[in-house]
C-alpha cells in the first residue's frame, strides 16, 4: 500500500481556545497523507467558525455539523464521510506530536491487519497534573511500551481514546463507532480486545494529553464510575466468564456491591469473599459475605477483585500466585 490516507475523526465543543493549537498540530506532521473529519456537536462559542477558517486554507479539513447530540453521534457523523485506509481519533483540546501520524502508519504497515497501532502520552496542564493522573499515564505507557495492554484491561481503559489507528477493516469488523455505549473509548478497547486485534508496542510519546476542569471527561455523567463498571462487567460476561466455574466476588466496598447486585439481578450465583472482619458472616443484598480463605475449598473459581488498595492487591495477587492461579484467566482486578 502506497501512501495510505489517514482519516482523523475530531468530535468538538466549544474549545476555541485550543483548536489552533490542536489543529496545527494536525498540519505540521511529518505525514502528509491524511484527512481532518471534524463534527460540531453543538458548539456556542467560536469553534464552528475556527475549523472553517481552517477548510478554507486546507481542503485535508473537512467541517460537518453533529447529525444528533454528544461524542458518539458526533464520531459517527465523522466516521461516515471518512475515505481513509486506516482510521484514528484526535480530541479537539490536544496536540500530536510532529511524528505521530508517521509511526503509527509505518508500524502498521510492518505489522499488516488484525493489529492496532498506539503509542505513549504525556499530559499537561496550565496548573499541573495531580498525582492520580501522573500515576495513570505511567501505569498506562508501561503497558504501551510491552504491547501487554490487554493484561489489565478491566482495570481501567488500556488504550488513550486520541492515541490508537487501525485498518479501517479491522476498525469496521470491531463494531466502529456503532455501540451507543459510554465511555465510548472504553467500550472500543474492549472490542479490540474481542476482536483479537493486537497491540503494537510504542516506546515513543506520540500525543499529548490536556487536561483541565471542564474537559468532558471530567465533567460529563457518561465518564461516571458507573459506567466503567457497567461496561466491565458487561465484557467480562461475554469474553472471560465461564459458566460452569464458580464466580467469586472479592470486596464489599462500593464496586463489590455494585457487581454483586447486578450478578443478584440477573441470577448469575456468585461467592462474596472479604477479610473485614465487621463484614464476615453479614448478610448484603441477601447474600453472606464469607472470609476470603473460603476460595480454596472451591473448584478452578474464577475471581473478580474489586479491592483498590494496591497493598491489598498485592498481597491478593501473591495468594492467587500460591494456589497457581493466573491473572486473566482465574482472577481479574477490576480497580
């Protein structure tokens, strides 16, 4: 393949005062061959008429308003009127790095279909960046650098949502941008995953992350905990778990008890372990929770962990180790 075009899928609101930058990022990479689709979802500052101005001086832009409300339908607005062979994202407050788009294509390239190419990111702030997500980019770059993202995916979204590019093939097999399901970037991992496609490492940081108080992410109910929990237990119903092994829930704490009332609800049988001893023998939702020794007297369980303190999951982890259990297969951290 000969010089493939890139279509760059850019959903935006109201963030005038970092399309430029986001934008001429876009412009100064040192791949050429690419195509701006850039959706107005509704913007009521100057956004719509910036992106113009841009078209106007570069026919690779091409603007078109939100055909329903909010980022999914925007991508999918985005997605439709895209001609490119391979596909990625770009949010409208971040900046590329000049490489970005060259790396990408050319491990692509070297590494054919059924592959998805990503790569570091670093954030940045105009007042910092909080220690939570310092911890999160380097946690996330580790697994980049190894191509091992999948390892930990029902921790949190593996792959950033404006650092991924695929054969648009493989993006179609994997369900594009169809789901109606948020967070959207999370419920696309997760459909890579499904969908076999593997990761190419990146040892390089290609995108650069704003953050800042109003960024969607921050602010929008769809980014709720909630919902990551709703889309991990949704995909470790379908993917991971097996029937006909007993399902164990670790932790009582707000995500063990959301996961075991779900579990309740749809009459999926279920061992709620703890070693709180003021919780042992309790009854919640109706159901006993017993001490977490009780794993060993069942038959290849197959565990879901909903404690955070990383202490407490290493020493859960070096109990499992113990029993010859393996992550991704007998057990899974879903924090």
């Amino acid at each position: 393949m000969q010089n493939p075009k890139v279509s760059i899928v850019i959903p935006f609101k109201d963030t005038a005062h970092f399309l430029p930058e986001c934008l001429d990022s876009i412009r100064a990479q040192t791949y050429p061959h690419w195509e701006i689709l850039a959706v107005n979802d509704h913007s009521s500052d100057d956004s719509l008429e910036l992106l113009n101005s841009y078209g106007q001086k570069d026919s690779r832009v091409k603007v078109f308003n939100n055909s329903g409300k909010g980022i999914i339908p925007a991508l999918q607005t985005a997605y439709a009127q895209s001609t490119g062979d391979f596909v990625t994202r770009m949010d409208s407050d971040d900046i590329m790095k000049p490489h970005r788009l060259e790396v990408m294509v050319q491990s692509l390239l070297e590494s054919g279909k059924g592959y998805v190419a990503v790569g570091q990111v670093r954030y940045f702030s105009e007042r910092g960046i909080s220690n939570g997500y310092e911890r999160y980019e380097a946690w996330l770059n580790q697994l980049t650098s190894t191509g091992s993202n999948y390892s930990e995916i029902y921790k949190e979204c593996v792959i950033p949502s404006p650092c991924w590019m695929t054969y648009r093939e493989d993006f179609e097999t994997s369900g594009a941008f169809r789901p109606l399901r948020y967070p959207e970037d999370y419920d696309l991992t997760f459909r890579f995953y499904e969908n076999d496609l593997k990761i190419i490492p990146c040892h390089e940081v290609l995108h650069l992350w704003r953050d800042y108080d109003t960024r969607t992410s921050r602010t929008h109910e769809h980014y709720a905990q909630n919902y990551f929990l709703d889309i991990k237990l949704h995909y470790f119903l379908k993917l991971d778990y097996q029937s006909n092994r007993p399902l164990v829930i670790w932790g009582a704490g707000f995500k063990g008890k959301t996961i075991a009332k779900t579990l309740l609800e749809r009459h999926i049988d279920f061992t709620w372990l703890c070693d709180n001893p003021k919780k042992i023998g309790k009854k919640i939702y109706g159901k006993v929770l017993v001490h977490f020794k009780m794993l060993k007297a069942l038959e290849q369980p197959q565990s879901i962990v909903t404690v955070a303190n990383e202490e407490a999951q290493r020493e859960i982890t070096a109990y499992f180790s113990n029993m010859g259990l393996n992550p991704m297969e007998d057990y899974y951290f879903f924090c």
